[in-house]
C-alpha cells in the first residue's frame, strides 16, 4: 500500500479527542501529535487516561468524540480491511506481554507471519529467530512457553513479536514497568538499539523517569484530561506548574535526572 | 417506620438495579448472538477461512474426552429409569413395557438433556475460563492487534466443533442409556437382551431418536454462545475469571433446561 503521507507528516496527529465513561471525563479535547522517527513517551499520573489514549490509538477503543490519524489514516469509521492494513504497520508490546500460553515464544512470534504473510513454515521459523536474536533472547527461549519466562524475558518476546512484520510504528506500553533494575536497564538498551534502526517511530506510555530521561526524544504529560505540556525532559523541567513537579522534584525525579546528565 | 421505609426503599432499588443489569446483559448476549452469525456467515462464504485446527481440538476435547463421564453417566441414568419402572411394571405384569420406557424416555429425553448439562459443565466453563483468563492477560487485546479476530480465532471453533459433537456424543449416550436399561430389565424384570431389543424396535421409532439427537446442536450453540460470552465479559482480575465461569454453567444449565421443556411442548403441539 502506497504511503499517502509525505516522510515529515507527523506520524500520529490527534485533534479535539474527548472520552468519557459515563459520568467520568478520561479526555477533554486532547491535542497531540508525534513526529516521525521520534521517540515519544506519554507521562501521567495513575487516572489520567494514558492507558486509555493508547487502547485508541491502536484501535481497541472508540473515543467519544474527536480525531486520531495514524499513518496518514483517520481512524474514525475506518473499515474492517482498512483496519487490518492498518495493524499490520504498526507493533504493540503490552504491559504483561499478552503473549499467547498455547504457544511456544517462537509460535508467538511467528503467528503474524503465519497469518498474515504467504511464508511456509521454515521460513516463519527463520524470520521469528531473527528477531528472537535481535531483541537479546537465546535461541533455547524460543521452545520455551511463556508461562516458563521471567518478567524482562517475556518483555522482550513481547516485543520481538512486535517486530515480526517490520513495523513503521512501535507502541510500547510500560515496557519497563515490573522489572528488576537491570532488566529495565537492558530494556533500555534494547529501546535504544531499536531506534539506531532508523525509520522506526516509537511510542511509549511509561513512568520510568530513567527511560524518559536517557532515551525520550519528547514527552507528553497528561492531566485533567488534557495535554499540560510536551517537550524534552530538559524542556519540561523548567517549567514551574504542580503538575510538571512531581516528575522531578523529589529524590526518585532528581536521581534519574543526575545519572541522565552524567552518562 | 422510617427505618423500614428505607429499607423498602434499598430493596427497590436493588431489585431496579438488577433489573437494569439483567437487561443490559440481555441486550449484550443478543448483540454477541448477532456478531457470531454475521462471522459464521463470513465463514461459509470463505471456507478457507475457517480455522480447521481448532475446529478439530475442540471436537477431541468436548467431544472425544467426554465420551467417558458421559457414557457412565447415561448408562447409570437408564438403569436409574428401568430400576424405578421395574416395581410399578411388575405390578401389572407388563415387565416386557420396559423397553418402551427406557427407549423412549432415554432417547428423547434423558440422553440428550444429561450429555447437553454434563458439556454445560465440563467445556461450557472451560470455553469462558479459558476465554477469560485470554482476556484478563491481554491476549485478546494482542490477538486483535495482530490483526486477527478472537471471534474467527477462539469462538467461532467452539461453536462449530461443539455442533458435531454433541449430536455425536448424544449418539453415544443413546446406546449406553439404553444398554444400562437392559441391564436392569434383565436383572429385576427377568426380561433378557434379545427379548428387550425386539421390543425395543418395534415400539421405539425412528422420529423418537431423531428428535434426541435434534436437539443436541441447539443444546451445542447454547452451550458454547453462552460459555464464549461470559468469557469475553470478563474484566478486570482472576476473580472475575471464576465468577464469569460460575455465570456460564448456570446460564447454559438453564437455558439447557428451559429450551427442553420448550421444546416439549413444540413437539406435544405438533403430534410428534
């Protein structure tokens, strides 16, 4: 499919985006865009409805109101088939994993290639151990189920199957979020490599100040609904509201903000 | 008085309460009937849409692997149903009538309705735990975008597998119900096997087994609807997993139950 966007279209625009849960607002005309081959995080307190703008970005949502374009795509009404294009431009890596029990981690890997790709089996297996390698794993994980892997092990299956079709667009939901520091730190590492790849535009929603520190291009913070501010980490930390503080201020916000100047 | 004002009030606004839940619930299950046949549709269209693997899992889990509890099950049913007979039946001196009973009463009743609640129980509750537990763990949400639709993938060959299975488990429970009824004439009645079968098939006719084995796929697309749906309810933790599971067994229990009786009087309507 032709990309109808020209290369410096923002990747993700989105406009005016309101959702609500019955009483309960999550977005208030909410104004966003990111740019291609960024990597762009998402901050916000528990509540603020950061989980909720990812899950309608990657199309397991319907906001109320408002509009979200991904890859040059509006995804208000958008078809069944036009859909599925879709989601095969872009990888989601989930909080937990979401891989499937049924299957090995290389089954899992390889499952969009089966359904999506006209490849025979040799050739899925072979396409899935390259990105098994890619994201750092050995290649005796493959066999494995994930219910045998740890937390950071899964995090990386998770995110090889997210490469298995070669994504324009990454999303990556907490990818740090329950892991032991030196996992969180090859997950870092593994980020960071992605994006040497060139091309790739990453996404991330996260409250790990060290990965927003060391790797995030620019960073949203939302609030009330609303998008406070979006900037770099320097950027942002000039700024005086209630809001921003509590991202830096304190001894977790100042510590991640010294190792981040010093590396 | 005002104390029991306010709880008449409470008690009415729970009773609303539920009410508003039931219907919403309703309105849900009416809503998941109708995307399941707009997907089978798309699937008889497509045939090479459908998922052959899991069609046949399914088939070897609800069907094959049951064969057990449900084959020991109806045969203790007809000795149950030749055993009460037996001493009404002698009084008369009619101990040959129990071939009629336990032919008729097993094959259009009993077999289908027992193998019907013993799949409620054992794959219903599996298809929403397992269904569920996807959900809690986010493999739904990661199925979906993979670009692959949980309801080709997961309910679809539920329903499909369940549809041959149960008319074929019902089959079997048919043969084993009768065999147990035999067993029993013989031992209380005195009346022996050949004696029983060709009473048997002259009095049991053929509309009597096919309105048994009628009514297993019905039983099927319950069972499995039913169990797909509460599994695709479920949010939030593993809790939700168990009550969901619960919800299944007694609603397809139920609506098992109620579309028997239902049918009973269909049948009784039309003369057959």
């Amino acid at each position: 499919m032709p990309d109808p966007t020209p290369a410096d279209a923002p990747v993700i625009t989105i406009s005016q985006l309101s959702t609500r849960f019955g009483d309960h607002v999550v977005h208030a005309d909410l104004d966003l865009e990111v740019r291609r081959g960024e990597i762009f995080a998402v901050i916000g307190g528990s509540g603020s409805g950061k989980s909720t703008l990812l899950r309608e970005m990657i199309l397991l949502q319907r906001p109320n109101a408002g509009s979200i374009r991904v890859l040059g795509v509006d995804l208000k009404d958008i078809s069944d088939d036009a859909a599925l294009a879709l989601r095969l431009r872009w990888g989601v890596m989930f909080q937990h994993g979401g891989l499937f029990g049924a299957l090995t981690v290389l089954e899992n890997i390889g499952l969009p290639l089966r359904e999506h790709r006209d490849l025979d089996d040799a050739a899925v297996d072979a396409v899935a151990a390259e990105k098994l390698a890619l994201t750092g794993l050995e290649p005796e994980v493959g066999a494995q189920y994930p219910s045998e892997l740890s937390g950071g092990m899964l995090k990386r299956a998770s995110l090889a199957r997210a490469l298995a079709l070669d994504p324009e667009l990454l999303f990556l939901d907490e990818p740090t979020a329950g892991l032991d520091p030196e996992s969180a730190g090859e997950v870092d590492q593994l980020v960071r490599k992605l994006r040497n790849r060139g091309g790739l535009t990453i996404v991330m929603i996260t409250h790990d100040l060290d990965l927003l520190w060391q790797l995030a291009d620019r960073v949203a913070v939302l609030a009330e609904g609303k998008v406070q501010g979006v900037g770099s980490m320097a950027e942002l930390a000039q700024i005086e509201q209630p809001a921003f503080r509590k991202f830096f201020d304190g001894p977790r916000g100042r510590a991640a903000q010294e190792r981040a100047r010093s590396q | 008085m005002l104390g029991s004002t306010m709880q008449a009030a409470s008690t009415l606004a729970n009773l609303g309460q539920l009410a508003v839940a039931i219907y919403e619930q309703t309105m849900a299950l009416f809503g998941f009937i109708g995307e399941c046949a707009a997907a089978l549709a798309g699937s008889v269209a497509h045939p090479r849409r459908l998922r052959w693997r899991p069609i046949l899992f399914n088939i070897r889990s609800a069907g094959f692997d049951a064969l057990p509890i449900v084959g020991l099950l109806s045969f203790l049913l007809g000795i149950v149903v030749a055993f009460q007979g037996a001493d009404q039946l002698r009084q008369y001196g009619a101990n040959i009538f129990v071939a009629d009973l336990v032919g008729i009463s097993m094959l259009r009743e009993f077999a289908p309705l027992i193998t019907a609640i013993i799949i409620a129980g054992r794959s219903g509750s599996a298809y929403a735990a397992q269904i569920g537990t996807m959900a809690v763990t986010e493999e739904i949400d990661a199925m979906r975008t993979l670009g692959i639709q949980p309801l080709e993938m997961l309910v679809l060959p539920k329903i499909i597998g369940l549809l041959i299975a149960l008319p074929l488990l019902t089959a079997f429970a048919d043969i084993c119900g009768v065999f147990g009824g035999m067993i029993m004439a013989q031992a209380k009645l005195g009346v022996g096997f050949a004696e029983f079968l060709d009473r048997f098939s002259k009095v049991v006719s053929v509309t009597s087994y096919l309105i048994g084995i009628g009514k297993a796929p019905v039983f099927a697309a319950i069972i499995a609807v039913i169990g797909c749906f509460q599994g695709m309810r479920t949010r939030g933790g593993a809790d939700s997993v168990g009550r969901q599971t619960t919800r299944s067994v007694v609603q397809a229990s139920f609506l098992v139950i109620v579309v028997d009786a239902l049918f009973s009087i269909a049948f009784s309507v039309l003369d057959l």
